[in-house]
C-alpha cells in the first residue's frame, strides 16, 4: 500500500498496488508521497474500500494508461570516483558533486571556464585537463 497526496488538489489517497513503476510514475505526473508523521492521523480521510486501487478497479486501469503514456524512468546514474584524476581531491570531488557532477561523463561534459569559476583557486587550465582525462575515462574523445 501505499499513500500519495495530489500536489494539485492536495487530495490523499492510499493505494493497495505492488506495481513500483506505477507508483514512480504517478509521482512524476503530481503525486507526492505521503511521509509517515506528515500529518496527524485523524487528519487523514478514512480509507474504505472505494479508495483502494485493485486490478480491475477503473481508477487502477486509469493509472496504468496513464503510466503507459510516459516514457520508461531511467537507471539510476551511476558515480564514478572522480579523486581518480588526478590533482582532484575529495574536497574538489566534493564540490563538483554538489554542482551535479559525479562521473566522469558528467565532468567531460562541463564547461572548464565556468567551472573554474566555481571552484575557487582552480585554474581554467586545470580544469580543462581534468575535462580531458574525464573524457578519456568515460570511453568518449569529445
């Protein structure tokens, strides 16, 4: 089972599904998951069976249309230690992380003069050579 909330309505439901992907989906179209002691129980709706998504319930069919229509979730992004390379430590890696960069595709993909800019007392030159060995260790010659 679980609890979702209609980011639109504010409408909470809970669902009687196994079906992760359905669920994953619903999120991404404006259902939030409910988190446990988000909101005191007795401000809950009771739950009946009318608000349980069964196969073969209307609602439950109308889910899986709707999750049908929407492209597949992909793989989580796999990380790649970038301490790696060299001349990154894990205070740099640290801080690329936190500007999305966590693999070497990701970092063969920036841009070094802004990321240069980003992390204070890096040269653009330095930069630009982690960019390089990034690529390389990503299998592209970009």
């Amino acid at each position: 089972m679980v609890t979702l909330r209609n980011k639109k309505t504010g409408e909470v439901r809970t669902w009687a599904t196994d079906n992760a992907d359905i669920v994953a989906r619903l999120v991404r179209v404006g259902w939030g998951l409910v988190e446990a002691g988000e909101e005191p129980a007795a401000a809950r709706p009771s739950i009946d069976d009318s608000d349980i998504l069964t196969v073969g319930d209307d609602r439950y069919k109308e889910a899986v249309a709707l999750a049908s229509l929407l492209p597949p979730i992909p793989p989580p992004a796999t990380t790649d230690d970038l301490t790696a390379i060299r001349g990154i430590g894990p205070g740099i890696a640290e801080a690329l992380r936190v500007q999305g960069i966590d693999s070497y595709a990701a970092l063969a993909g920036a841009d070094a003069e802004k990321l240069a800019d980003i992390l204070d007392g890096s040269s653009e030159q330095q930069v630009a050579g982690w960019i390089a060995r990034a690529r390389a260790l990503a299998g592209g010659t970009r």
